[in-house]
C-alpha cells in the first residue's frame, strides 16, 4: 500500500512524517465534516535519507496493513457472535449480551496491551520533492 506526505521531524534512521487519513467514502461526501481531523503523524522507517519539508512516498506490506484490519475488526465481532451463542445456552438474552460486550472490552484491551506487535512496518520508498 502506498501513500504520500511531508517529512516533519528526521530521527536516527526514522520520520515522522504527516500524512492525510483515507476515508472510504473519497473524501466527497456530505458526512465528511464528521471525519474530523484526517491529517495524522507516523513514524516510518527512513532509508531514503529525507529531510524536513520532503514529500515523501510511503510503503507498507499490504499483507500487515491486511492481517491488523482483520484482528481489528473482524475478530472482535466474530468474538462477540460466538460468546453469545454459547452463553445463550445458560443465560438470559440481556446477561449474554452484556457477557459479550464485555468479553469484547477485554479482548481489545489485550490487543492494547500487544499493539506493539501490531505495528506496521512503513518506510520511505522514494522522495518526490524537497
């Protein structure tokens, strides 16, 4: 995956570098106003040498960017579904889902507790311009 934005700060071997968040509605929709901020600081890896005021192109494995949305998203629902449906058996419908929501609450607050193993590798493939 691929994406472009402007060094801010040099590091020993790394940037940060701020880039514009993608939405996925384009950026064009009327609800964009909700998205807030969509320009975010990261930490990339800087084997092209740039400099403060660069605008850089960025790359990560897709298959990381891939892997961390499915442990994101999909996981947490797919614990939820499967902990209702097994505490349905003993449970009230209202304590099974509450049984739910909070095994969800615990599962994230593991993945906070791993995120480091999450982090995508990005770095600096190539510099546009000074």
């Amino acid at each position: 995956m691929e994406t472009y934005g402007l060094v801010k700060q040099v590091n020993d071997g790394t940037a940060v570098v701020k880039v514009v968040r993608e939405s996925s509605c384009g950026g064009n929709c009327a609800a964009c106003n909700a998205c807030g901020n969509r320009e975010i600081l990261t930490v990339v890896k800087n084997p092209m040498g740039a400099k403060c005021g660069d605008v850089v192109r960025i790359t990560s494995c897709s298959r990381q960017v891939l892997k961390s949305a499915f442990i994101l998203y999909f996981l947490p629902i797919l614990v939820f579904i499967t902990v209702y449906l097994v505490s349905s058996r003993y449970l009230e419908r209202m304590f099974s889902i509450c049984f739910s929501v909070v095994l969800v609450g615990f599962f994230y607050f593991v993945l906070k507790k791993c995120e480091k193993k999450l982090i995508i590798d990005s770095e600096i493939t190539d510099i546009i311009h000074n």
